[in-house]
C-alpha cells in the first residue's frame, strides 16, 4: 500500500472485496476498485500496525489489526488510529482480503497501536 503497487494489491483484494467503515459523517463502504483508486491517491507518512488477534478456519482467516497513520489524502494531512477487521479466503488456489471493517479505535487505543 505504501509503495502504491497496484497489480500487488490487486493480487492481493479479491474482487468481492468491500471495505465497510465509520467516519465523522457516518457509515460508508468502498468497493475494491474505488479502494484501489483511493490508493493510488495518498501519500503516506507514517503507518504503525499491530496484529492483535488471528484465527484460521478451513479456507477462512480472521485477523484483528490496530493500525494509526498520518496521510495526505486529495490535498488534505489526515491522521487516524483504527481497529480493523479483515476477513480474508482462500479461493482460487490463493488468500486474498474479501472484506476489511474500519473502527475508530477506542480513547487511549492509539497508545497501543
């Protein structure tokens, strides 16, 4: 993401992928090519992750993530600290992320990430 490799990403996002997430203005989702092309127009900063929690079922993982980071998003300097959820499947004889959900984290959550 950082690097902006797009066909790495791709490689990576199923084609079913959504990202659901809350924001100041409320609930919203994003489909995989308007994630991808969200990507392509950020420049990141910094970005701190943590692996919280993983679980692995037959063709299912499930990982929890906290994650902060400073951005320039279309002109704008945006920082966050989230908890994210990622569900990823093994299909197609490869694991690819099929849905991503975005939390704010909780106050003092940032600390730990």
């Amino acid at each position: 993401m950082c690097s902006k490799d797009i066909d790495r990403l791709r490689s990576l996002v199923h084609p079913d992928f959504v990202l659901i997430g809350m924001r100041s203005t409320g609930p919203f989702m994003m489909r995989r090519e308007e994630w991808l092309d969200a990507i392509q127009k950020r420049d990141v900063a910094a970005i701190e992750l943590e692996v919280k929690d993983a679980a692995t079922f037959d063709n299912m993982l499930v990982g929890t993530v906290f994650a902060k980071w400073r951005l320039k998003y279309l002109g704008r300097e945006i920082q966050d600290c989230v908890v994210l959820t990622d569900v990823w499947v093994h299909d197609d004889g490869r694991w690819q992320a099929i849905r991503r959900h975005s939390t704010p984290s909780p106050t003092g959550g940032c600390e730990q990430a």
